[in-house]
C-alpha cells in the first residue's frame, strides 16, 4: 500500500469537521443534526476548553478545520477561534444560516483565511425556502449572506438540500446561485440521518424524480458555463458513504459540541474525548476505532437496517 493510502499513516488528521454547538433557531425537518433552538447540549466545551483545542489544533499542524452546527456563528467564542486557526496558517470552512453574516462579519471572513462558507437556501422561492427551513434564516437572510460573503472576495456556496417539497425548484436554485455570485452550488442525496431520517418517507425524493432532477440540473449549469459557480454533486448516499469510509478511512476527524470526537456523523461511536485526551491522543483513538469489528459490524448491518442510522447522532463508546 502506498504512504498516506491508509489512515494510519498520518500522524495528525489532515482534516477537522467540528460541531462547536447543537443549538440553532431552526427547526428544518432535513436536518441531518436534529439541532434546534431547545438542542444545546448542556456540556457543551467551555470558551476555555474550545481555545485550547483550537491552540492544541494550530501546534498539529493540521491544515483545515470546518465548522458546523447547530449554528456557530451564535458561539460567543467563535470569532476568537477562527482568529487563532487563521493566525496559525490553518483554512477554515464556515456552514451557517446566514442570519448572522451582515456587512462587517462578511468584511472580518475576508480578512481570515476563510477557504469557503456554505449557506443552504432550500429553494428557488421565499415560500419554499420557509417550508424547508422554519426557524432558520429567511429565504432574504441567507441569500443577503451569500451576495455579502461574494461581494467581500469570500468564496461563498449554496447548499440545496433535496426533498420532495423543492426538488422542482432545484435548476431555478442555481440560476439564483449563480446571480448571487456564488463559487459553488451544493447538493447530493438527501441524508438519512436526524430529523430526516424520522420523516424519510415523505422527505425522500422518489429515485427517478432525483435523477431526472439532476439531469436538468446538468442541463442548466451547462447553460452558465462561463459563470464562476461551480456544479457540485454528491454522488453517494449515506449508507454507501460509511460502507465505503470503512474500507478507507479518512484522514478527519469529528468533533462534537462536548469535546466527544465520533467517526463520522453518521455513525454513532465517539472513540475519543478532549476532555480527558489531548487531541493528537485523540486521533489515535480514532484511528484504532476504525479497526474495530464493533463498528464494522454496525455498518454491515447499515445495509440490511438502515434504521440503525437512527442512532447517528449519539456516542458510544467503543470496546
Ligand atoms: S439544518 Fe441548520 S438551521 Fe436547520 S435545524 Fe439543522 S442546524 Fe439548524
């Protein structure tokens, strides 16, 4: 095997995904988080906790650090995070409602080294956008986030997440993404997972609705081909993601709104935790886990059960 095909072969991950809090304004029945405005964890890391893994982050070397949630934008301590990731050299990727991006925090990402932030915008029309996203940022909210982020030199992207609500408006979305002045338009299969797995049945687009959906989709980017916005198309679903994760791990680790630092979002195990692990000791954990047949027992029985995935958003511990 060559170096660096293995996940063992990297002493530092080259990747961080971390969820700062479980607490958001929406209520989105896609959410893949089950985050919400009652969802905070009440452990969630302390200002002084999350400085020092982000210090413990920067003396890693490791080079990218995504930022979801809930919504991290609403932490009190983010900005100061951000700082000292950006001060060390290490990219940061922002996924936020929007609601708080006005004119002086999009001009403040563009003087860190913010590699892209992804805002969703889960239709063509307010009304749809409402309907996919209560609570969350309004349709003018996140597509006002998005022509800011543009207009500062911020790569900003568009997120659709496809249900059977929107997905007739998903070519009209990237018409708007591209007015917007967006680097890329996002979407793949819908997620099992959270609040969409609970209400899969009437969520989930009909496969030949999604991929007739997709070929219009082609169709229309390839009519702004000159534009800046770039197609981008998830190809796998949830269930084929983690089969093929456990033939080949990568290089990124999870944090958690605790400190809990899981496999994946959508598998349950959390082999690590800050709280008690530096995170180097961490990503040994998590490279050990990934070994185990405890979790390669659970993703077979994914295949057969995709109900397991119900259980994506707790943490076990490994054996
Ligand atoms: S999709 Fe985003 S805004 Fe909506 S509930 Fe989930 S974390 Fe909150």
């Amino acid at each position: 095997m060559r170096p660096g095909a293995a996940v063992e072969d990297f002493s530092a991950p080259l990747f961080i995904a971390w969820q700062l809090t479980n607490s958001c304004a929406g209520r989105c029945p896609s959410c893949c988080e089950e985050s919400g405005p009652d969802k905070g964890w009440s452990d969630e890391l302390t200002r002084e906790e999350a400085l020092d893994v982000a210090r413990q982050i920067t003396e890693a070397g490791i080079p990218y650090v995504a930022f979801g949630g809930g919504e991290p934008l609403g932490v009190p301590h983010v900005w100061e995070i951000f700082e000292t990731l950006s001060e060390a050299g290490t990219a940061i990727k922002i996924e936020t409602d929007g609601r708080y991006v006005d004119a002086a925090a999009a001009t403040r990402m563009a003087g860190l080294r913010v590699d892209n932030a992804q805002i969703s915008v889960d239709g063509a029309r307010p009304e749809t956008h409402a309907l996919m996203r209560p609570g969350s940022a309004s349709f003018e909210q996140a597509t006002g986030a998005l022509r800011r982020l543009s207009d500062c030199g911020v790569p900003a992207e568009m997120v659709f997440t496809p249900t059977t609500h929107n997905l007739a408006e998903m070519a009209d979305a990237f018409d708007l993404a591209v007015e917007l002045g967006c680097s890329a338009f996002v979407t793949g299969p819908l997620m099992r997972l959270g609040r969409a797995a609970a209400s899969w049945s009437t969520l989930m687009p009909d496969p030949e609705a999604w991929a007739e959906a997709v070929t219009e989709l082609r169709m229309r980017a390839a009519l702004h081909r000159n534009a800046p916005t770039r197609l981008s198309i998830y190809p796998h679903d949830i269930e084929q993601e983690i089969a093929d994760r456990l033939d080949s791990p990568q290089a990124m680790m999870l944090i958690v709104p605790n400190g809990r630092v899981k496999l994946l979002n959508a598998l349950p195990f959390a082999p690590g935790d800050l709280r008690q692990q530096s995170v180097l000791e961490a990503w040994g954990s998590y490279q050990r886990a990934w070994r185990s047949p405890q979790v390669a027992d659970f993703i077979h029985r994914c295949a057969d059960q995709p109900d397991l995935l119900l259980h994506a958003n707790e943490t076990w511990s490994v054996a």
